[in-house]
C-alpha cells in the first residue's frame, strides 16, 4: 500500500499514514460555529444547483458532470459575502432560542457541511435510468410516486447500515480513505489567509477569471461551432471511404486522429483531466489503445461474432441480419419476456465491440479482487487486524473527535426501517409497475451489507472499489428471469445501496478529518440526500415532458444533444440480462458463452504482473501496472466514444505530468481551481443556452453545427447511423436477389430492391441512401435540412454523385417513392 505507518503509540501526534500526517491538520476549535444560517442557505442552494444541472445534463450525448469540488470552491467568496454583508443582530438573546444570521466569519467547517450537502447533488442516480428506461424505451407507464420511492430508498437505503461499519471503516486510522485528501488540502488551502502576489491573482480571483472564460467560450463550442466537440479531421481526406470514416470518426469510429475543443467533451466520461494522478492516465490510456486499436480492429475485420454486420461502434441490439431489434416485439401484455414470440423472431447480437465490452467487464470484476489480494493483501489484513481488534489504538484525530456527540445508533436503524418498509410497500402496491418480489429486495440487501464492508476495507486503504452492477444482474437475471424492470430495481439495490453507503462512510471520514460534529454531519447528509432526490426527479420529470421524443433517436433531429447515451446503455442491458435473461445471452442457450473466459483472463492478468514485479524487483515501472485500471479503462465505452478518450489523454497529460513535474507550484496552487471554473463556466451556460434559445427553437444551421463533420457537406456518419455496415449487409444479403440491374434504397423502416430498368436515369447495382433529412410533419412532410444524398456502388464500392433529379429543394426527391425516412442509429 501507498502509505506508510507509524508505531501504535496512543500519545503519538502522528498519523499511522504518511499522506494523513503532512495533510490533515492535528488541532482544532470546538466552538466554531457550524450550523450557520449562511451554511443552510449555501448548502441546500448548492445542492439544489448541481442536482438539477447534473440531471440536465444527464440525457444529453455529452453528459458533463459537476463534481463538488465546483460549490466547494465557489461558494467561498458568497460565504465571505455574506459574512461581511448580513446583520450580526442576535435574536431572542438570554433564551435557549437565541441565534444569530452571521455569527461571525465564513470558517472551514461550515465550508465543509456546505460541501457535504453539494456532495449529494452531485452526479445522478443510478434509480433515474430506470425511469428513462421504462418511460422512454420500454414506452411504458411508471407514475410519479413509485418513481421517488425508488429513486430515494436507492439512495438512502445504504445509509441505514453505514452506521454498524463506523467502528471499522471510521474511526480506526488505518481506514483513510485517500480521496479524501484532496478535499483536505484544498479546504486548507482555501481558508489560509493570503495576499494577492504581485502581478498574480488569488485564488478566488483566478476562479472567477476561469469561470467567465469558460462560459464565454462555450457559447461557442455548445452552440454556434459544435464542431469543436469533435474535429475528425482524418475524414476529410477521403469522405467517401468507408474505411476512412471508421478509422478517423471520433464519435462513431477509432477517432485516430480526432480531438475535442470543448471541455464537455473532454471531461463528461472520465471525470475531469486535471484531477486525474499521471500514472492512472497512463494505464487508461495503455487500455485504451490496446481494446480500441488492437482489439476492436482485429475482432471487426476478422468478422468475430458476425462483425461485418452490424456497426464498428454501437450499443444498439441488433437481429442476424443487422437491423435494430424490436423489443416490443418480444414483450407481452405483462411487462414480460414472450418465449414464443423470441423464438420466432429469432436471437439478440450485440455489436462485437459491445460484446467485448462485457467481456472486459467481467475481466474487471476479477482482476480487482485478484490485484487486491496479491498487492495489498497483507497491508488490508495487518490494518484490519489492528482496526477489528480488541486493542485497537486511537490516532490523534480519533482523540480529538471524541469531544463531541457521536450519531446513536437508533438513528441509523429508523432509517433502515423506514426504508425497508417503503420499498416493500412499493413492491406490493405497484408490483406490476416495479416487478420485484419482496424476497428481491431482501436478496439485493443481503448483498450489498454483505460487501460493504470488504470492499470498505479495500475502498479505505486502496481506493479502488470494486462494482457489484454486473454481478447482481448476472445473478437475478439467472433467478428471476423474463422481468426487466424487476432486475432494473434489484441490479440498483443490491449495487448503489453499498455504493451509498460507502459514500456515506466516506463523508463521514471526511468529518473526521476536519473535525465535524458527528451528529450535524449525519444530519447534513441526510437532508442534502433527501432534497437532491427531489430535484433530480423533478428535472428528470420535466425534461421528459418538455422535450419531444427525447431519448428516441429514430426520430430526434441529427444534430440533437439529447440522446441519453448512458441510459440507452443502462436499457440495453435491461434487455440482456433482465428480459431475454443471461442464459440466453451468455449461458448455454446464447451465442456469446464464450465470454465467460474473460473472468479467468481477468484473474490471471494481476497475477503476471505480480510475479513481474516479484521477478524485477528493481524495474519500478511494473510495480505500477494496475491491471483492473488498464482492462477496465474502456468500461465507459459505450456511450463514451473515441473523442471523449484522446481529449482527455491529452489535457490529463500537459496538467498531471508536464505542468505537475515542471511547473510544480503552479499545479499545486492552480490546478483542481482551474478545473471547478471550467466545469461551473460551461455549466451555467449550458443551462442559459438550454432555456433562452434552445427551447424556443432558436437553432444555428450550417457546416459547423454538426459534430464530426466537414467544411463542404456534413459528414456521413455512418457508424452511429449503420449506414456503412448496412450498406455491406446489404451488398452481402442483396447481391443474389437482383441482376446487374437491381437497385436497393436503404431506409430506417425500409428497403426497396427494384429494376433500373423501370426507372430512367438510373444506374444498375447500386444502393441509393440519404443520412439526414429530417422529418417536419411526421411522415408527410419534410424539411431538408442538408443534401447529404448518395449512390453506393456495389462494384467498387465508392460513393457516388446525388440521385437524378435531386435539385436541392426536395421537390423530385421520391424517384421511385420508397418509405423515405431519416435512417438513424441501426
């Protein structure tokens, strides 16, 4: 393990952990004031903030996440504001009512509880996909209540049994929970008093310089020039090869060569660049060159799985011969899996990528827990020993904690039931709706208490905590079959449950360090948990109902940031493992068993590198291989696409390691403030651009509007559309049903073969598509938005000029008159 220790001396000042003792201050002052008036009010507005930009930017194709670290260094100028500006009148003085609005100034520890309530805000719930999935893919009815329920006993419902692994995962000094740190040395760092150096800024200065520059430039790189969001410069130089556009397109390609100028493209996956420690990136950034440049080449060319037919790049379900599969198709009346109709209209495949990307999953999954035995087995067993048992020794900060009330443990038992009993109620009373049965829920509980503290352990001393989401869809889907929404809802409990609850282990660490009074911040916590469950669904709710056919991109416009990348993926495997079920998958009945491998290649991959690092003893550099790192370093992909990972390797690069090692005070004084102004900047003017001009209709419609494309005509982008792989399934599947004579037009819906010769002007094998007209009036009419139309010849498979006829006003567009759609994402 990183950190080294010290002897278990009770009077000893110093931390057991070296990192903890030259970061974490050993004093502190009881008698600050912590539960300020201006702490409520900065808490609950941050949190009100980033839950409700979180959410917006949730179902959009590039969904950049605020972080806490945002409201944590924005609100130090408003709390200083407010301090110096709001009456210090005390009210019903001489009373045990007495209080104040401004007890005097803005100090760390309300800083804290205000970043604890941000906290909660940030990200959004895992329970919100199962929304989306329901209402908008599945196009069924869920109704506002049983939602919320699930929406917050997903996220509170850990909480209740955080409080038994206190005395474990606390209090010990062993358990120290290295992210914290950061938090720490930037609280530090914000409250030590400085001077504006000469021809410098402060700190805050340098945010608000940053934050008006991002939101400046992101009007835009949002707005006027998306293209910045993906420049595929590489497609420029053939756009008609197929081959060039799959290797060169950085939204639906290999993105060789591809980048991104805009900040929510660079940090919406992966988090943001400059908060990433160099040799982290450098293990991303080895995975991702051998999964997307090594392994996805040769499994696609090599037609692994049937490749050829379906997209280089998608996570879309598709039948034999490359079309979308139709869900609905083998969903009954119930909500449920039709056997019969499955038989008939035949297997689910996957994309071959999408494919290996499980496969990946399940490599990561056991390459963890075999890294964390071999690297840090005994240091995890040695801390554990010491923290499990009878003569555990207090570190300073324990000492110093004891001061102040600790939360009884009756509190965190009310929540469990409380909990316990909504859920169970929502089972019953909307079963139909929710589909899982009452033993699901004590099974998913059973689960998630169960790991909570091993993987506690882990998270405390490694911070590496292994995911449980694959592993309770594999088992439910194997137990309880046929029911998508009931494995939805037990994949969330069993998995987010501990993912709270080691959260809500985390702040509580957190407090510890700072030396927070126990009992304001569980009450913290709590509260900033409850609101931020409120706002999500509120915004998730109304975005649903303001935005017409949000998520569906079969019918959005082309250009359309409302996607919902993530959640498609999250419905997809809804799909695998929840309706069809992992037997007919994964298992004996399915066609991709052999996956299942992955677990054993995972396993084995740590070991190598352990007995490398044994063998070599002296080449530092293997010691720094993190195996679960590098195979799980694509787990983002899909929905991230190739753009998001070259941006972001390459921003990760100039700040963790160039500016880190040759402009070391910079970084340290710069660095994580330069990353909250850009995240806030792009954000709050994101939400303006949403509002004032998107909502009304107010587009922007030339070259640049389009991502991925090129100055003279957009781009065909044909692996999100399928176009290229359809195309070739179509050259494969349609080449014996007509002569020399045949024409195919390749639609969404539809494809028509017909005779040239019944039809002048034409030219004989070939396929005629278009990729992006859009639709006005439904089917009826249309507005051509760009002539993006073409002739792919069958004989040398190059693209041809526009369909006679085609004058560019749309009037002799049906020759012969196909179902004529927007083909979108196969």
């Amino acid at each position: 393990m990183a950190g080294g220790t010290h002897e278990d001396d009770p009077a000893s000042d110093e931390s057991r952990i070296k990192q903890v003792d030259i970061t974490v201050s050993k004093t502190d002052d009881p008698t600050l004031p912590v539960a300020t008036f201006r702490m409520w009010v900065l808490g609950l507005t941050s949190c009100v903030v980033l839950s409700f930009v979180n959410q917006f930017f949730w179902y959009r194709t590039e969904p950049l996440s605020l972080s806490s670290i945002t409201a944590q260094i924005a609100v130090v100028p408003l709390g200083h504001l407010m301090a110096r500006a709001i009456t210090n009148r005390v009210y019903f003085s001489g009373t045990r009512w007495e209080f104040t609005l401004n007890p005097g100034p803005f100090n760390v520890k309300e800083h804290v509880l205000i970043t604890i309530f941000a906290n909660s805000g940030a990200g959004s719930p895992y329970a919100t996909s199962i929304l989306s999935a329901v209402k908008l893919f599945y196009k069924k009815k869920l109704t506002f209540l049983p939602a919320l329920i699930i929406m917050a006993t997903t996220q509170v419902l850990g909480y209740g049994w955080a409080g038994l692994f206190r005395e474990y995962l606390v209090e010990p000094g062993e358990m120290w929970w290295p992210g914290n740190l950061i938090q720490v040395s930037l609280f530090r760092a914000l409250h030590e008093k400085e001077k504006r150096p000469r021809g410098g800024t402060t700190r805050t200065q340098f945010f608000l310089i940053v934050l008006i520059c991002s939101f400046a430039y992101y009007i835009v790189s949002g707005y006027f020039f998306p293209l910045l969001a993906s420049f595929s410069w590489v497609c420029w130089l053939a756009p008609n090869s197929v081959l060039v556009q799959q290797i060169g397109s950085g939204l639906q390609g290999l993105g060789i060569g591809s980048f991104g100028l805009d900040w929510t493209t660079i940090s919406s996956y992966l988090g943001s660049p400059l908060a990433s420690p160099w040799f982290a990136t450098a293990n991303v950034a080895v995975g991702f060159v051998l999964v997307m440049y090594v392994m996805t080449p040769i499994t696609y060319w090599l037609n692994i799985y049937n490749a050829k037919n379906f997209t280089l790049f998608s996570s879309e379900l598709f039948m034999s011969n490359g079309t979308v599969y139709d869900i609905s198709q083998i969903v009954d009346s119930n909500f449920q899996f039709d056997e019969n109709a499955y038989q008939k209209y035949g297997p689910i495949h996957l994309s071959t990528f999408f494919a290996m990307a499980y496969g990946l999953g399940f490599a990561t999954l056991s390459a963890t827990v075999v890294h964390i035995l071999l690297f840090n087995g005994r240091d995890i067993l040695e801390q554990s020993k010491r923290s499990f048992g009878k003569s555990k020794k207090m570190d300073i900060h324990s000492r110093l904690m004891k001061v102040y009330k600790q939360v009884p443990m009756w509190w965190f038992h009310v929540i469990l039931v409380l909990n316990l009993a909504l859920v169970f109620f929502a089972c019953f009373y909307y079963h139909e709706t929710l589909q899982l049965p009452w033993w699901g829920v004590l099974l998913a509980c059973a689960i998630a208490f169960v790991f909570t503290l091993p993987i506690g352990v882990i998270a405390a001393t490694t911070n590496q905590a292994p995911g449980l989401n694959i592993i309770t869809e594999y088992i439910f889907g194997y137990v309880y079959p046929g029911r998508p929404v009931a494995n939805m809802a037990f994949k969330t409990f069993g998995y987010i449950s501990m993912i709270q609850a080691l959260t809500f282990l985390a702040d509580l660490k957190l407090g510890h360090y700072m030396k927070i009074p126990p009992r304001t911040m569980f009450m913290a916590q709590v509260v900033g948990t409850l609101v931020s469950v409120i706002v999500y669904q509120a915004t998730a709710w109304w975005l649903m109902g303001s935005i017409p056919n949000l998520c569906d991109t079969s019918l959005l416009p082309p250009n359309s940031q409302w996607t919902c990348p993530s959640d498609h993926v999250f419905y997809d495997a809804s799909v695998i493992w929840g309706l069809v079920g992992p037997r007919r998958i994964f298992g004996q009945l399915g066609q991709y068993s052999m996956l299942n491998w992955f677990f054993l290649g995972g396993a084995i991959a740590p070991l190598l590198v352990w007995l490398a690092h044994k063998a070599f003893p002296k080449q530092k550099w293997v010691g720094l291989i993190h195996m679960p790192v590098l195979i799980g370093a694509t787990a983002g992909m899909p929905p991230a696409t190739a753009v998001n990972y070259t941006s972001w390797f390459a921003v990760a690069f100039v700040f963790g390691f160039v500016i880190f090692r040759y402009r070391t005070k910079w970084w340290e004084r710069h660095n994580y403030i330069l990353s909250g102004g850009l995240d806030a900047g792009t954000a709050f003017l994101s939400v303006l651009v949403f509002i004032g001009l998107q909502m009304q209709n107010i587009e922007v419609d030339w070259w640049g509007a389009t991502p991925d494309s090129r100055p003279t005509t957009t781009m065909l982008r044909w692996a999100a559309y399928g176009a290229f792989d359809r195309l070739a399934y179509c050259r494969k599947g349609y080449q014996n049903m007509f002569t020399w004579t045949g024409i195919v037009w390749v639609e969404i819906r539809s494809s028509l073969s017909i005779s040239s010769a019944d039809f002048p002007g034409y030219k004989g094998n070939r396929i005629y598509f278009t990729d992006d007209n859009r639709y006005v009036n439904d089917q009826v009419e249309f507005r051509v938005v760009s002539f993006d139309m073409g002739i792919y010849d069958l004989d040398d498979g190059m693209i041809e000029s526009p369909v006679p006829g085609y004058g560019g006003h749309g009037k002799n567009l049906f020759r012969p008159p196909p179902i004529w759609v927007m083909p979108k994402a196969y």
